[in-house]
C-alpha cells in the first residue's frame, strides 16, 4: 500500500484519545500525519512549562487547556483532520458518550484508577471496541524492554512495568516510543480491518 492509498483509507476513520499529556498529544500527532479523518481528544488539563519535556507542546502554549493546544497543532500539521475536543475530566458516566463513535480508543492517561476505570467501563459497555494502552515508560535507557501484547481487545505498549515516579520521571524518549507504539499500533489496526 503506497502512501496515498494508506490516506484514502485512514481518512474513512475515527480514533478518540482519552487524556492529551505525554502519550496522548504524541502519539495524536504521529496519526494527525498520516491522516486519520477524525481524531476525538479529551483531557481536563492545561499546558505547564514541566510538560515541556515530553508532550507536544510549545512555550507560547504554556496555560493553555491542553485540549485546545493540541487541536491548534494537529490544524497546523495537518488542516484536513476533523478534532473535537472535549475539556472534561472522563469517568465512567461520560467516557462512552464522548468515545462510542470511535473505531478504537487509546488510552492515554497517567494515573492507573484512570486507566482502570477506561478498561473496565469499555469492557462492560462496549467489549468490541479495541483499546491501545499505554502501560510502563517512565526513565530513561532500556529501549529493548518496550515491547507489544495484545490480550483480546487491549493492545499493550511499553515496558509494563516502569512506574512514574519522582526518581523515575516520565522523559521525552522513552514516553515518546511508547506513544509511536501506540500510534503504530493504531494504524495497523485500522489498515488491517
């Protein structure tokens, strides 16, 4: 499949991103480039200068709501995605409503009840709808341990085990891989379908 053919069918897709930090602001610009029609981003968050290291974000974004930032930089990339972005805090009362559209969903959330509460909400409500997790980054060094599993509908990228911490910070490399994992992983499952 040339490049143009790879457009015609992603354009034809909707992909929602739960959470725009690390993960989700990177791995939605590696699929704004490749040209998914519609991307769906929430997060309740704004820019600060700490995010900086890792997320896809400018200087001149910093307070911003991350939400509107990253829209900005998908149009600048590439004008023809449809964004729509949502600046809320998901639980599993909204989650489904704001996703059910989507062809898959990736997770990209920090905190592990975030994580937990996206899995089980679409495990109970939608069971089909394939779910890219983002799972182990923080640090740095130890590329050969992010890895791929897939169990059922959940796609598993990272390490699984590297947990954010203050002596184990989230840094742009390895969050960076993951979030192309994810991005990779997305599109083969779109391109494969």
């Amino acid at each position: 499949m040339n490049f143009e053919e790879i457009k015609n069918k992603l354009r034809n897709y909707t992909v929602g991103i739960a959470g725009a930090g690390g993960l989700g602001s990177n791995c939605a610009v590696a699929i704004a480039r490749v040209g998914v029609g519609k991307i769906i981003i929430s997060d309740f968050d704004i820019v600060y200068e700490s995010n900086l290291n890792r997320q896809y974000f400018f200087k001149d974004q910093i307070g911003l709501r991350k939400v509107d930032a990253l829209k900005a930089n998908i149009e600048r990339i590439n004008p023809e995605i449809e964004v729509l972005d949502h600046f809320i805090k998901l639980d599993e009362n909204n989650i489904i409503d704001i996703y059910k559209d989507c062809d898959l969903v990736v997770e990209a959330f920090d905190l592990a009840e975030m994580k937990k509460m996206l899995i089980e909400t679409f495990l109970s409500e939608l069971p089909k709808m394939p779910i890219v997790l983002g799972l182990g980054m923080a640090g740095f060094g130890k590329s050969n341990t992010i890895k791929f599993r897939k169990a059922e509908n959940l796609y598993i990228c990272g390490d699984e085990i590297s947990e954010i911490a203050d002596n184990n910070p989230p840094l742009a490399p390895r969050v960076g891989m993951v979030a192309n994992m994810q991005a990779n992983t997305v599109l083969e499952i779109l391109l494969n379908s």
